[in-house]
C-alpha cells in the first residue's frame, strides 16, 4: 500500500497577502506525512520588472518572457518568493529544501516552440524527477519547488507552476498515493467570478471542454484546470481547486477524469 502524499501548489495572489500566506504556511506545517510545496510568484515579478521598466505581457494567463523578464523571474522565483518561503517553513519546524528545476535535474524542460505565439524563454517540461523527490522526502526533507526548470543545455526556463505541481504529482505517483491541492485567493473554480458561493463543485474532461466553450473558463484558469486533469490522467488520486486557507481537500472543486 503506497504512503500518503501531499502536493501543494499555492499561487502568486497569495504569496501577496500576508495573513492569508502566514496562515497557509501554519496549514501546511500541520499536514501529516510527506508533502511538497509548489509556489508561484507572478504578481512579485510583474511588480519588479515595473520597478525596473520591463513590461509584463501575458497571453491566456501565460507570461511571455523575454531576456530581460526571464532575469526578473529567476531573481524572484528562484531566490526572493523560494527563499522567504523555505524560511518562514523553517521557523514553523518544516526541514524545507528551496529547489529550481535545475538543482538536482529535477525537472527538465524544453523551450517552448513558436507557433501563433512566441513566449520567449517559457520551458515545456519533458519529465520529472519522481526518484530523486522521493529520496529528499525520505530524508525528512520538505521540497519547495520554484516555476523554473531548465534544458540540459544550461539554460533557466520560465514555467508555469501549475505545471510544476501537476508534473511532480505525476512523478510522485509511481511511489506514493498523491494529493494535488491547488490553492488560491478563492474558494474554487467559480461559475461567476464576482459570486464566490458559485463554486462549481465537480470538474471532469467534458465538463471542463464545455465551460470553456461557454466562457466560463478563461485565463489563469485555463491551465491550472489543464494541468489539473492531466494528474488525474496520470495517476494522481485526487486533485482539489480550493481556497488557500482550505487546504485539507474538504472544499473547493475536485477535478476528476
């Protein structure tokens, strides 16, 4: 019978809101077992390269990256928002380890091809480490994963985290009974965005293809319910869309196949 996993993927809004963040990392700290940390870092980044005058350009909830915002968020992912995260981990008793996809060839990507859109310096993840998470988390170790992955050429590649998430469940799967939560500034996927009781409480392949065709489903969300269905495809037991102070899978949106 395999062990209990959880994977937490907590996005940028949140990295934000200090009470909010503050009280995720207590929940978190609270999770029996193993567990992994994904985080995002989007709006710290965006408000940054504002200071440094490099603008932010977004298609379909997904940044483009050039040169110039490919610095930004190494600097922010990998160091700034990864690095504060482990420490504050780290003073709520949780060993956490901040990792890049390139530390350890955890997580290898490949740059995305150009086709009606040229993202720049964005990483399309070719395979995860599943082996080498397992061997940090039975070491005790807490990883926390930043959206940064790399080529094997020696190049950082800009990632979604949602991906991120969704790509460790899936490796973490072969060895572990896998949780995938990822929590955000609402309680789950809306059927309204301006009315948070309108969580639709159930989201599988067809339902998904249907909201986004009646335009319920559109930007940021579009991937993180992409990814969130190729878990499940993949393997993972379950995936919830939730509100970052509930994180114990009770509520919000389960996403099967």
């Amino acid at each position: 019978m395999k062990q209990p996993l959880t994977v937490i993927k907590v996005g940028g809004a949140v990295v934000e809101d200090e009470a909010r963040l503050s009280q995720l990392l207590a929940d978190f700290s609270q999770i029996q077992g193993r567990k992994v940390l994904v985080h995002g870092g989007g709006r710290r980044a965006t408000a940054i390269a504002s200071r440094l005058g490099i603008e932010s350009k977004m298609v379909a909830g997904r940044r483009i990256t050039d040169q110039s915002m490919l610095e930004v968020v190494t600097m922010v992912y990998g160091g700034l928002v990864n690095k504060n995260l482990v420490a504050r981990l780290q003073a709520l008793g949780i060993d956490a380890l901040g990792l890049t996809g390139a530390d350890m060839n955890v997580i290898r990507s490949r740059k995305r091809p150009v086709k009606d859109v040229d993202y720049g310096f964005v990483g399309d993840v070719e395979r995860a480490d599943g082996k080498k998470l397992q061997q940090l988390v039975e070491m005790g170790v807490t990883p926390v994963l930043a959206p940064l992955t790399h080529d094997g050429q020696g190049h950082i590649l800009n990632t979604n985290a949602d991906t991120i998430a969704s790509e460790a469940a899936k490796a973490l799967a072969d060895c572990y009974d896998v949780t995938l939560i990822y929590c955000f500034e609402k309680p789950g996927v809306l059927r309204n965005p301006d009315d948070d009781s309108s969580v639709i409480p159930l989201i599988t392949r067809a339902d998904f293809r249907q909201l986004v065709a009646d335009g319920i489903v559109a930007g940021g969300m579009l991937p993180k319910i992409e990814n969130a269905l190729a878990a499940v495809e993949a393997g993972v037991s379950r995936v919830n869309i939730t509100l970052a102070t509930a994180i114990d899978g009770r509520h919000g949106t389960v996403v099967q196949q």
